[in-house]
C-alpha cells in the first residue's frame, strides 16, 4: 500500500476543497478513486511494476511538497 503523508500538497494542487484546515481531507477514508495511488495502479500495470509507480508517485509527491509556497488555497 502507497504510504501517504497526508501532507496536502497535492490536494491544494488541484484546489480540492475537501482539504480542511491543517491539511486534512475531510473524506479521506471515503476519498474518490482518483485519489489512491493503489487503485491508480490498475490504469498503468501493463506499463510499469507496483514499486516504479509508487517511486514515481513519491517523486510527484516531494515536487509538490517543495513548491507547497505556491500550492496555497
């Protein structure tokens, strides 16, 4: 399983707002597909193995983390 931070960068990338304060989703145990990794992972299995995509999703992750200044709501 993807391990998320629940930072909230890449919610406030794409301006979701179901991130409350804090960064905390406000559906994150109901949260739509779109939003877990794993369930991704069905679109691009034929492509890539399970830990590729989860080292690119984490290279995703730390983008938006260091550019978070500019992710503001």
């Amino acid at each position: 399983m993807f391990n998320c931070e629940q930072c909230g960068s890449c919610c406030k990338a794409v301006k979701c707002n179901l991130l409350i304060k804090e960064n905390i989703c406000s559906i994150y145990n109901k949260r739509p597909d779109i939003c877990r990794v794993d369930i991704q992972y069905n679109k691009v299995k034929m492509t890539m193995s399970l830990v590729s995509w989860y080292k690119l999703n984490k290279k995703c992750c730390l983008i938006l983390q260091s550019k978070n200044i500019f992710l503001r709501k």
